[in-house]
C-alpha cells in the first residue's frame, strides 16, 4: 500500500469547505485512488494546516496515475493561488 499525505494551509478559510468538497469528491472517480481521507483542523493554533488529505493506493504506479488523472488536476487548478503553503509526505506500507 503506498500512502500519500498532504498538509494545506489557505490565505482564506472561506476557501476550506469548497476544497474538502472538491478532495473527497475524487473518491470513485479516479480509477487507481483505493481510500481518499479528508480532515478539517479542529484545534487551530500557528503551527496548525487547515487541511489534512490522506490518499492511498496499491502501489507508486497508482499513486502516479492519480497525480496526472484529470479529476486530480481539477482540484490541483482550484488550489493553485488559494493553498499559502502545503506539505506532503509519501511512504509504502
């Protein structure tokens, strides 16, 4: 199982919900995405991500199959301009 886990943080918290819409609504459309995990930071603080997206697939294969799928890249074009800083980290299991 390879896991794929991505920290956002937004310039604008009106931003969040149409996000988490938009990252659970690619559970079932893209082919090689096993399990997609949405969370919204319920304790904020200055070291706080608003968003924590958990993605898992069966393998690196997958994993890359994802990132150019274009339901992936609809959310990537939402993103752009709107995510002040994101963090990823990704590892096999």
């Amino acid at each position: 199982m390879f896991n794929h886990v991505v920290l956002f943080a937004f310039h604008d918290a009106a931003d969040i919900a149409p996000a988490v819409a938009l990252l659970r609504g690619m559970e079932g459309r893209i082919p090689t995405l096993r399990a997609v995990e949405v969370g919204i930071d319920e304790l904020p603080s200055e070291r706080s991500a608003q968003i924590c997206l958990i993605t898992r697939f069966d393998d690196l294969a997958g994993m890359e199959a994802y990132q150019v799928h274009p339901v992936h890249q609809e959310v990537l074009a939402f993103m752009k301009g709107r995510v002040a800083r994101s963090w990823k980290a990704d590892w096999t299991a």
